[in-house]
C-alpha cells in the first residue's frame, strides 16, 4: 500500500507533466470508482478545466483544477496513476482514464479496486471521509516532540497501532512504522503512555528520517507500486526489518521476527526492541 513516501513520489512525478494540461475528455468504465458522482456527472464538471497543482496531504493526493475544483485521489492497496501517450497500449485493469491537451492521458489502473477518486469544489473536499481529520504531517514542525507526548498522555493500546492510526499523523503506513520503530529501539507492543521523553524524542526523529529517506529513494517498490511515469522506487533496498522475516538483524547478532500487531504482519528484532524496560 502507498504510504506518504510513495505517495509523495506520485506527486512529484506528475507535477511538471500534468500542471497546464487541460481535460479534453473523460472515460470511466469503473464507475464505483468515483466517490459521490456518476460518470456523466463527473465528465460534465471536469472536461476543459486544467490542472493547476498537486497537493499531498497523508496518503491523499489533491489535483486542483481551475476554476475553484479538485480531485482528490486516493490509491489504496494497488492504485496507480499513469501520465502516458494516447498510442501507448492501455494497460489491463484501467478504469478511469483522462484525456489531456496535447495527446496525453492521465490513466488509473487499480487491480483491486479499493482505491477512489472524488471530485468537488475545493471548499467541498472537507467531506471526503477521514481527510479532514488527518493528524500533522510528520515532517512539518507540527507534529512536535509536545504534540506526541500529549497524544501518548494516558494513552493506552499497542504503540504501532498509534503510528497507523491517520488521526495521530497522518501518511504512515505498515512498513514504515516498522522501520521507524526499528530505528528508535521501541517495541512495538509497548504502550504510548510508557515511553518517556527520550524514547519519544527518538521515535519522531526515527519516523521523521525513515520517511525523508523514503521519499528522497522515491518509494519502496515491492510488487505494484510505481510513479506517475512509471519508475519503480528504491527504498526496498534499504530496509533493516520490513520483509526480512528470519534474516540476520542490521543491528545486532539477532534475527528478524515476524510477529502480528493490531492485525498486521509486524518486523522485529527483539533484542533491539526489548519488550518490557528496566
Ligand atoms: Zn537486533
């Protein structure tokens, strides 16, 4: 699944290419795709408005369009957006695809289908489930070593579970909370309100880092992931416990451990991430 890195990866990807190029057509043969519009709804507000810019925040991509409109984008387990030529072959599973000014297109293929697009005014947008109550950024100053420990504050409940919940921070997913919880030496199972300053200070600058890292490799590329132009991303390289069940830990003479946190495949090493703290 796309975190902030590959996600972010996509934007950029896109910006130079799609920024100035105008809709000239719509062609929707997933029409479940599209969040609160039908195909004919969604074709009639979209066709000669252009792209203006492309805005992260989280996982969520937002094309803003002229005219006061925006398209927010979001990719799920498998969605990707193509830019590519009209002659080049469409690949299988495309569902929505957008004619561009100057014989491009803008494709989205998404083999399992959990992605969506929603398209409204921008002062609209607020209604698309779960952005509006994004956390912050992690790599902005808001989301400050202050604003963890109040979070953690009382907070009960397994640590890693709270780096993936979108409402504490938002674009963090699956692999690199496990980088990140690697990084700062913190167990995930342990409780937010149990981590002292330091351990906090460690885990903002451990997420911050990993995510940074990320995003300057341009993603991490397991199987579906890649940009807008199609490049694959290069983080898979450099991961110390993420996919490495059973192989010899960067940090230490353990091994890797896989073990399940809040309903998700978790990578450890134990000896690095002692469970329980003198
Ligand atoms: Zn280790």
């Amino acid at each position: 699944m796309p975190e902030l890195p590959e996600v972010e990866t996509v934007r950029r990807s896109l910006l130079s290419t799609l920024v100035g190029k105008r809709i000239t057509g719509v062609n929707v043969s997933m029409p479940k795709l599209l969040r609160n519009l039908s195909a004919e709804q969604f074709t009639a507000l979209a066709v000669d408005r252009h792209f203006v810019d492309i805005v992260r925040r989280g996982k969520y991509l937002l094309f803003r369009l002229s005219d006061g409109y925006t398209l927010v984008v979001h990719l799920r387990m498998t969605g990707q957006l193509r830019f590519a030529t009209c002659e080049e072959d469409v690949p299988r599973h495309t569902h929505i695809v957008l004619d561009l000014s100057g014989g491009h297109q803008l494709r989205y293929t998404d083999i399992r289908q959990f992605g969506f697009w929603f398209f409204a005014r921008n002062e609209e947008i607020a209604q698309v489930a779960g952005l509006d109550k994004l956390g912050p950024e992690p790599l902005e100053d808001d989301f400050s070593v202050a604003y963890i420990m109040d979070r953690f504050l009382g907070r009960r409940g397994k640590l890693k579970a709270m780096l993936l919940d979108q409402t504490f921070v938002a674009g963090v997913g699956n692999i690199y909370a496990d980088e990140a919880l690697f990084m700062a030496r913190l167990h995930p199972l342990r409780t937010p309100d149990s981590l002292t300053q330091d351990e906090v200070e460690r885990l903002r600058s451990a997420l911050r880092d990993v995510l940074a890292a990320g995003v300057k490799l341009r993603g991490t590329t397991f199987s579906d992931y890649v940009d807008g132009l199609g490049l694959s991303g290069s983080f898979q390289n450099q991961l110390l416990v993420y996919g490495r069940t059973g192989q010899p830990c960067r940090g230490c003479a353990g091994v890797v451990e896989r073990i399940v946190v809040a309903g998700r495949g978790t990578h450890i090493c134990s000896r690095c991430q002692p469970r329980m703290v003198d």
